[in-house]
C-alpha cells in the first residue's frame, strides 16, 4: 500500500477538519436577525376561554416517548409497537412515538423531535411532510431558535417546545421574545415548567400546555405513565386530535401509572366569573394569572369560581386532586376573537449587515493566509544556495 506522505497528511486532515467546522457553522451563517413585537400582556375588554363549545370526550395520549433504536427498520417498528403497547396496557387511547429526527411506524399524526444541538433546544413537530436537519449544534441565540420554529412551522401542522427548562434549552427572556409555537410541554416526566409557561403567557405569547414522559424505551417502567396530554374530540383520528391540541381543548396532567382519578368536564365564562368544574374528588383549585402569581386558591371537590378581577390579563387553573394534578389551559383577554400570537419578522438590514461582516472576515482570514504562504523578496534571495546559481554565460 501507498503510504501518503506527511505533508499531504496534515493538507487532508486540514481540509477533513474545515468542512466539519463549516458543516457547523452553516446554519449560522445562514440566520436572519429578527425584530420581535414587544413583550405585551394580553388586553382587551373580552375573555377568549378556549373550552368555550368543545364537544365529544376526552382521550388521554401520549405525544412524546422515544423506541429507541437506530438504523434497523425492523427493530424501530418493533420498538414503536412496543412503546404503543405498553401504553394501551396503560389505559391510554392513543400512543405516539416521537423519535429524534424520525418519523414512526404508529399510524395517527406524523411527530418527531427536532433538535440537535449539545443545550437540547428541542421540538415536538406535527404534520410536516419531511424531516428537517437544520439546526445549530452548539450554543443558540434567541435568533437562532426563532429561525428554526419558523423552519418547522413552515412545513409543519402544529409545533410546541419540548422540556424547555433542561439546560435552560429556552431561557425565560427566549419566552418572552420567541413567537410562531402552538404548544409547551408544561409537564416533563413528573416535573412542572409552569414558570416558564408564564413567562411566555405574561407577555402575550399563548400556548397550550401538554405533559409528557419522554420515556426512551420500555425498559423503566417507574418513568411511565408521569405526565400525559388529554385531549378532547369525538375520535383518536389523526385530524381530530390535531384539531383538539390546536383549539386548546386539552390539558396537561401529572400522576402515577397514567390513572385519571378525576377528569375536567367544563370551563366557562359567567359574566366576569370563570367557572370550573370537574369530576367530583378533587381537593383544590388554584388559580393563576399574570406573572404566574396565585391569585386565589379555593378548596372543594369539584366546583370553583373566580372573579376576574380588571388587572387580569390571563388566568389559568391548576386542579389538585389526591391522585394527579391537572393543569388547565388560561383564558386570556382579548379585543375580538381568539388573540393571535404576534410574529417575529427578519430584520433585513441586520441580517445582511451580519451576513457582510461574515464574508469580510473570512475573506480578510483567505488573504492573510495567502500572504503569510507566499515568501518575502529577501527570503526568496537568501533562500538560493551559492553552490545552486546559475553558472554565467559567457560570450562566445
Ligand atoms: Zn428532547
Ligand atoms: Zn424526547
């Protein structure tokens, strides 16, 4: 065999280590800045409650877990029918599994994780034709996440932000800024990210809670059955139950082994009253609002009011129970109908000044090199042996 000699060695390990740092830095270098509409509590002289009309029962699902396998495609679809099983025997109605970067076998909405990056920054996506492989591996600005929902949501049907306290993934200052997410995964294994919700609620961002075990495999039970998502339709039908998660009829639940002890049956809006009433077995009600401070708790077993006072922008319930806690979606103030979510738009002269400053510095880096490569005049001269000159000629 050739053995390769050691300059040409370093030039290919050169050349192998640029497009690996490259490769990282692309999506960098493709980012847009962005103006974001400023942080604002909802107003207005309306309540939008989104229980308001819901119809049929309620299912209890799934939406983030992991099978757990790579690269074998009999193994995934065995591992995504198992997960599926196990939460059937459970007592869910519908199981999904919501791999990293894969679609699953299970029939029901498409879903997978997006997010590669070492601050899990990660995505739960819904309904999107393709997998998408952007994302920017080492840290993320506010920019860079906004980038990639609005990447998602381009192609997807509904996209929420999965764990978003695990090594701070999404900051609170990136919830109050961040736009353009229809969900928050409020329950992560049998934690609660209510503060974080907050903070994106406080400024006018709405989004519907979901819970969820991000189980990663079978293999521990004790990590199933945490937290799920319920959800409210007339069938587990794929459209149904993407219709439900993007109305807001749902709710987030903490618990043991999956068990509903006591389920929501209404939220509605008297007058200045809201309303909420569930199965009875339940022990209190806590009602949240702006700034996610408790404004007021009341103990009964399955009735409680609240009077909405003029500085409430939202108000959100979270009911206790002896078994499980459900965390109820908020009804916010509104001008009109149901308050949309402001958008984040690219700042154009910022990107493209950002974008310059990037070629300038690598063009700037390109020529040093050359430079530094290319050897001086005196160098050149003192570089000639006196034994290597050219002989004289001589006139004949
Ligand atoms: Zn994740
Ligand atoms: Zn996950």
């Amino acid at each position: 065999m050739r053995r390769l000699p050691v300059r040409q060695l370093g030039w290919t390990a050169l050349i192998a280590g640029g497009v690996v740092v490259g490769g990282l830095l692309l999506p960098y270098a493709l980012l847009p800045s962005y103006h974001y509409p400023p942080p604002t509590p909802f107003a207005g002289r309306e309540w939008y409650n989104p229980y308001a009309g819901m119809r049929g029962a309620w299912h209890q699902m799934a939406l983030h877990d992991h099978g757990l396998t790579c690269c074998s495609l009999v193994e995934e679809r065995r591992s995504d029918e198992a997960m599926a099983a196990y939460y059937h025997a459970l007592g869910y109605d519908v199981a999904l599994v919501s791999d990293h970067q894969r679609f699953s076998y299970l029939p029901g909405p498409r879903i997978y994780e997006h997010g590669m990056n070492v601050l899990k920054t990660h995505q739960l996506v819904i309904g999107a034709r393709d997998i998408d492989w952007i994302d920017f591996p080492l840290l993320q600005s506010t920019d860079d996440k906004q980038y990639v929902l609005d990447r998602l949501r381009a192609e997807a049907v509904l996209v929420g932000l999965a764990h978003p306290k695990i090594r701070n993934g999404y900051s609170f200052d990136d919830l109050r800024r961040l736009t353009g997410y229809d969900f928050m995964e409020v329950l992560h294994e049998d934690v609660s990210y209510e503060q974080w919700w907050d903070a994106a609620l406080s400024a006018g961002r709405l989004s519907w809670a979901t819970g969820s075990d991000d189980a990663h495999g079978t293999g521990r039970p004790s990590k199933m059955g945490l937290s799920w998502t319920m959800l409210r339709g007339f069938s587990t039908e794929a459209d149904a139950l993407v219709s439900a998660l993007r109305q807001g009829w749902s709710y987030a639940v903490k618990g043991q082994r999956g068990v509903n002890d006591v389920q929501l049956r209404d939220v509605a809006i008297r007058g200045d009253t809201l309303v909420v009433a569930t199965d009875p077995g339940a022990l209190s009600f806590t009602f949240v609002g702006q700034g996610g401070h408790v404004r007021s708790v009341v103990h009964a077993s399955s009735r409680a009011s609240y009077l909405l006072r003029p500085e409430d922008s939202y108000i959100r319930t979270v009911v206790r129970t002896p078994r499980t806690t459900l965390y109820l979606n908020p009804v916010v103030r509104t001008p009109g109908q149901r308050p949309a979510m402001a958008r984040a738009v690219p700042a154009l002269a910022a990107t493209w000044g950002l974008r310059a400053a990037l070629l300038s510095t690598l063009l700037g880096l390109t020529w040093a090199l050359r430079r530094r490569e290319r050897p001086t005049r005196g160098a050149r001269l003192s570089a000639r042996a006196p034994g290597r000159r050219r002989p004289r000629r001589v006139a004949a």
